[in-house]
C-alpha cells in the first residue's frame, strides 16, 4: 500500500542550482497538491492540480513551477534555488468529493545554502 | 489574515488529562473539516473528519458550528502517545476544486 510516494527524501542544493521533486500516487486521484511547510508557519498551498492536464498556484508559488505528467505523477521543480526555499516540502493527492480527505508523501527536507 | 486559525499552544497537560483544541474558519466556501495529527518531522496523518452532528472516536471527540465557523477537536484520559501537532483542515471549495487548507497547528505535550 504505497499510497503518495515522494523522492527524494533529503537534498541540499547551492544557491542557484535548479531540481525536480518527484510525486507519484497509486489511489486513482485526480486531485494533487505540493505544499511547503516552515517553523511556525504550517503547511502553505505552492501549486496544485485538480486533473491530469491542470495546475494552478496556490499562496506561494514564486520560484517553482510544476508538470501534472499523468493522472500518477505530479512534480515540483526549483529553477534557481534560493535560501529562503529550505523547507519541508510535500505532496499530497486527494479523491473527488469535497468530503475526502488528502494523503500525503512522506516530504522532501530541502537545505539551500 | 489566515483562513484558518488555531492557537499554536504549546498545550502541556499531564497524562490522564482531557485537553481541548479550537479552530476557526473564515472562508464561507469551507466545505469539509478535519484533525490530522503530526509527528515531528513526519507527513501529517488524518485522525478524523469532522461532521456537522459532532463525530467521536474513542478518546477523541470533534464538534463543528458552521454558525460560528468553528471546529473543536476534545481529547480525554490524555497518553504520552498523543503528544504531537494538531492540524485543523478545511477543504474550501475554489472553482471547481476543493483546496485543503491548513491551519498553523496546535502542539501539544502530555508528560508524565
């Protein structure tokens, strides 16, 4: 039972150095979501995609863009990295009523120094 | 002035103790509600949905006024196990979507 599987789990990146963050699921879920998560500040909406062939921003999407490639995958990519991007980063998908619940990746620790 | 709002505690209760969490929501559009619960350093994990009739699981308890906009989480005869953040979830309905929205979290330490 993978669920939404996330890789990689750590990275440390220099200023300026671009990477994907991948995110697969395995629940048939149309909906998929990236969000970071920093001390204190709980976990903030950077793009999400409500079906395979949509993305839209969220409340933090400068500095990222994203690829919904199929219905499993949804990815997170870091052009340019930058110190204010170190975070917790994860991924979350979630089913088609407005009642369910999202599932989420096990997130990606990302240092940028 | 985020959607949703909690009280970041800490809470610090001792075992046995009954401990109460609020949360409120300011988006009219909020759809569906939710406690998950967070680990250091781990995913968040749904401990229950919240329903309009006040739902119970074991030790927990959650209640929802969509009057006030405000959503409570009751956990009583408090374990060790139970220490960990308390997320309040709220999906809200933007276009045809539904967006899980999160509040900052609630920590809480049950000691000895």
């Amino acid at each position: 039972n993978a669920g939404v599987t996330q890789t990689p789990k750590f990275q440390v990146l220099k200023t300026g150095q671009s990477m994907t963050l991948q995110c697969a699921q395995d629940m048939n879920h149309n909906s998929m979501y990236w969000y970071r998560q920093d001390p204190g500040m709980g976990l903030r909406l950077i793009y999400y995609s409500a079906s395979e062939g949509t993305t839209d921003k969220g409340e933090v999407p400068n500095g990222y863009n994203v690829s919904r490639l199929n219905k499993r995958e949804f990815s997170l990519r870091l052009e340019s990295a930058a110190p204010s991007q170190t975070s917790v980063y994860f991924c979350a998908s979630r089913g088609p009523d407005r009642v369910t619940e999202a599932f989420f990746g096990q997130g990606t620790r990302l240092t940028v120094v | 002035r985020k959607e949703v709002e909690q009280d970041p505690g800490p809470f610090n209760v001792p075992e046995g103790a009954t401990v109460a969490f609020n949360c409120t929501y300011s988006n009219s559009a909020s759809q569906s509600f939710f406690w998950y619960r967070q680990d250091c350093r781990k995913e968040p994990k749904l401990l229950m949905s919240v329903y309009s009739s006040g739902n119970e699981d074991g030790r927990f308890t959650a209640q929802l006024n969509r009057a006030s906009q405000y959503i409570s989480l009751l956990i009583r005869d408090s374990k060790l196990s139970d220490s960990a953040t308390y997320l309040c979830v709220v999906n809200i309905r933007e276009g045809g979507s539904y967006i899980p929205t999160f509040g900052r979290g609630t920590s809480l330490i049950v000691h000895p």
